[in-house]
C-alpha cells in the first residue's frame, strides 16, 4: 500500500488502527477492579500495586514521543506491528506471572509498547485522511479512547465473574493475546508502507529522544509512583521533579541546536509555535488531569467501601463508555461547524456530570446509589465525547501530515502527565479523608465523602479546561474578524 489509499482500503486500514488503539487503551482501567484478586494471589504489598496500575501509564507516557518520530521518518506500518506483537506477548507473561514482581514487569513493557504503537495510530490519521473525512476520522478514535477506558471496569468484572476471582485476573491480560495476533496479518496488508526516503534523509535524534523520554520519566515518576499512605508521605521521591527542571533548559537548547543545523529535531519548533497546538495540548493535559480519576474513585467506593462486586462497580461506568461512543462519533462532524465552541460545550456538560456524581454520592438512598451514579456518568459521559476527539481536530488543524505522529505523541504525552499528576492529587485526597473519618462514621459512610472530596478537586481541574477553551474559542473569533 503506497501513502495514499482508495477510500474504502483508508477506512480498513482506520478499522485495525481501532482495534490496536482499543486494546491499549482498555489495559489502562481494565486492572482498576481485579487489584484485590492480584493482591491476594500474588500476595502483592502497597509498592508493587501501584507498579501494576501506575507502571503501564508511566511507560506508555516515556516512549510517546520517540515512537512519534521514528514513526514519522522510518514509516508507521513497521513500528505498529512491533507494538502489537510486543503488547501481545507481554500481556501474555502478565497472566502467568507467578510474583507480584514479575506482574509489575510484564506491566511496564506493555506500557513501553502501548505507547509506541499510539502515535502511530495518529499519524496514519494524518496521512491518510483530509478535510471532514479526518474530523471525522479522529472523532471515531476518540469514541474508541472513550469507551475502551469507560468499559475497562466492566470487562475486568465480567472477567472476575466468569472464572473466578482467583484466577480471573489472568484472563485480564490473556484476552489481549488472541486480539494481538488477528491485529498482525491485517496490519501487514492494509496500512501504507515506510515514506520513500525512510532510511535516507531523516535524522532521528537520539540525543533529543533520550532528553525527552528521561525528562517525561523524571516528571511523571513521583505522580504515578503516590503510595496510598498520601501524597506527601515520601519527600524523597519528589527529587524526580528536580532531575526534569534540570533536563528542560538542556533539551530546549539541544533541540534548538539540532533544529538549526539538521531540521529534525523531536521537539520541532514550528508545531510548538503553532497557537492551535499549544491551546489544544493544554486543554488535553489539564482535562485528562480531572476527568481520569472518576472511574478509579467511584470503583474503589463502591467495592471497598460499600461492599459492591467488582461486576456491579464495572456496570455504573457502561453509561458513561455509551454517551462518550455516541457524542464522539457525532462530534467528528459537527467540530467543523461549530468549531472550540463544541469543546466548551463538551466541558460544561462534562462539569455538570461531576457535580451530578457527586450529588448522587452525597444524597441517594444506598439502595439506588448506584443507579444514580450512573445515571450522572451518562451526562458525564455526554460531555466526555465532545472534548477529546473535537480538541484533536483543532490542535492538529495546522500540522502537517509528516510530523502527524510526534504532534500525536506529544499530545499524548500531555495527557498521560495530566492523569498522572490529576489521579496522584484526587487519591491522596480520597485516602487521607478515607482513612481520617473511618474511625469516626464507619468504612461506607467514610468512603462516601472521600469521594466526593476527590471527586470536587476533579471538578475544578475541569472547571480550569473550561477557562481554556473559552480563551481558545475568543482568540479564534477574533482571529477570524480580522481575517
């Protein structure tokens, strides 16, 4: 297949980028309900936990942009597949790890490799699509990040359910493995080749990916690595956040440097200084640092502390993956009307959702709190769906088709830091008023309001992805009265 396509082989070739995506995606929640089967199988302690929950993203967030720019000069096909037979094998050895040690492992290399293959995905939407046909391409990926996240609780319940909750966390991991090895063959036939000149012109970098990928480990690291005692209990570990200040200055004038004399830099300079870019990256990272911890919080309240299964905490969130599928695929068609003014639409029904799972929280019966609370992620779900493939559309409206999977990565990369740092926040706060008002009102009335205290921190951080969208939505008005 040559870098163009005829119209139905693109769509094909945009079907098994889906898959890839799907199942990446859906290991980033899909453990959240099966943690209390590892821990009990594996005998696993606090640490090791938040390896296996915290290390996949941690990784996915370190190779983003390497992937992006190899991917870009060397061709997508190749680096898609290598993610895909990686992702499969070490999904794999995680069901037959035998140590909470070997799980975390197996945990961070799927990571390594769900973070290569993701860019890929965003740059073959580049390359292959223009015009509406890529609004709506990129609106279709965002229903599948939407529903793969939002129906990763409820998978890993359906999971526990059927073979158990000794052993069905395996099946968590398993599953993926026959997904992987359909993805290869039709990966191989559909999606285009390397560029002509891969292996010729373009430079990669590799000083520049080393700053970028050490700098995103040393800034994520103390966020993702929050143990359950709190999110100061550890001073030590915040020295990360000393290491990346240190690398920032030295990867701004190497990237610089390397612009100047090579023009292939990671970080290229003309993609940063693109207002649509720096806008759409922003609101990415502060939205994903508010709205990624809800699923977490309300699973963990309903299971630990009110003593739901893990199938029924998995059931609340189908809601949420049903409006955000929906909206997403409708969003891809309506951004090219209406523009940032339907991602300020998305955040203010998104905003309203919170506030509406925390009013359930707070104020239905125990016997319908978990109707309420799904019907409230319905809404919030609604929102969801006209945010993250619409914000894509714009942010990318200026970048060219040759630099479409670093503008992916590091829009990702964005996103990965702000849930890191966003689920770091809100669970701190959800554990430390767990663990102050336990002894005072008792385990289920204590989980309640520790939800929504987290729950009201998230709310803010989306009321900040509002603020932005508001400002994008009048720079582009005014940029387009002048024009």
């Amino acid at each position: 297949m040559t870098e163009t396509a005829p119209d139905p082989r693109r769509w094909r070739a945009l079907a098994v980028c889906f898959v890839g995506g799907f199942v990446t995606m859906l290991d980033v929640s899909i453990v959240n309900v099966t943690l209390p089967s590892m821990q009990a199988a594996l005998r696993a302690g606090a640490t090791e936990l938040q390896l296996i929950v915290a290390g996949y993203s941690l990784a996915f967030g370190l190779v983003l942009v390497p992937a992006g720019r190899v991917g870009d000069a060397r061709g997508r096909r190749r680096l898609f597949m290598t993610a895909m037979a990686g992702f499969g094998l070490t999904s794999l050895l995680a069901g037959l790890a035998q140590t909470d040690w070997q799980l975390a492992a197996c945990r961070l290399f799927q990571g390594c490799f769900a973070g290569l293959s993701s860019p890929q995905v965003s740059g073959l939407i580049q390359q292959l699509f223009r015009g509406r046909e890529r609004s709506r391409a990129f609106g279709l990926f965002g229903g599948v990040i939407g529903v793969s996240t939002a129906l990763g609780p409820l998978v890993g319940g359906l999971l526990l359910a059927a073979f158990g909750t000794t052993h069905g966390w395996r099946w968590v991991f398993f599953i993926n493995v026959p997904i992987c090895l359909a993805v290869l063959p039709l990966a191989k036939r559909l999606l285009p080749g390397p560029p002509a000149t891969a292996g010729r012109s373009q430079r990669l970098d590799p000083v520049g990916l080393g700053l970028v990928g050490f700098g995103t480990m040393a800034f994520m690291a103390p966020f993702v690595l929050t143990p359950q005692g709190g999110f100061f209990d550890d001073p030590a570990r915040w020295q990360w956040l000393a290491g990346a200040a240190a690398l920032l200055p030295l990867t701004y004038f190497w990237e610089r440097s390397y612009q100047r004399r090579h023009g292939a830099a990671v970080l290229n300079f003309d993609l940063l200084g693109q207002s649509s870019f720096r806008f759409g990256a922003a609101l990415g990272a502060v939205y994903f640092a508010g709205f990624t911890a809800l699923f977490l919080i309300v699973s963990m309240m309903l299971q630990s502390g009110l003593g739901f299964s893990a199938l029924t905490a998995g059931l609340v969130v189908v809601p949420n993956a049903i409006g955000s599928g929906t909206m997403a695929a409708l969003s891809g068609r309506l951004v090219s009307r209406f523009g940032r003014r339907l991602v300020v639409a998305g955040l203010t029904t998104a905003l309203v959702g919170m506030i509406l799972v925390d009013s359930a929280i707070r104020f239905a019966p125990a016997a319908w709190l978990p109707w309420a609370v799904a019907a409230a992620m319905f809404v919030s779900g609604l929102g969801n769906g006209c945010i993250i493939s619409p914000n894509q559309v714009l942010t990318f409206e200026a970048v060219p088709p040759a630099l479409g999977g670093v503008a992916g990565a590091v829009l990702q990369v964005g996103q990965r830091v702000g849930a890191a740092v966003g689920t770091a926040v809100v669970l701190s706060i959800y554990f430390t008023t767990f663990a102050s008002q336990t002894s005072k009102i008792g385990a289920g009335p204590a989980s309640e309001r520790a939800a929504s205290a987290g729950l009201l921190v998230s709310a803010g951080i989306i009321a900040a992805a509002l603020v932005i969208a508001v400002f994008d939505a009048r720079r582009r008005r005014a940029q387009a009265a002048v024009a």
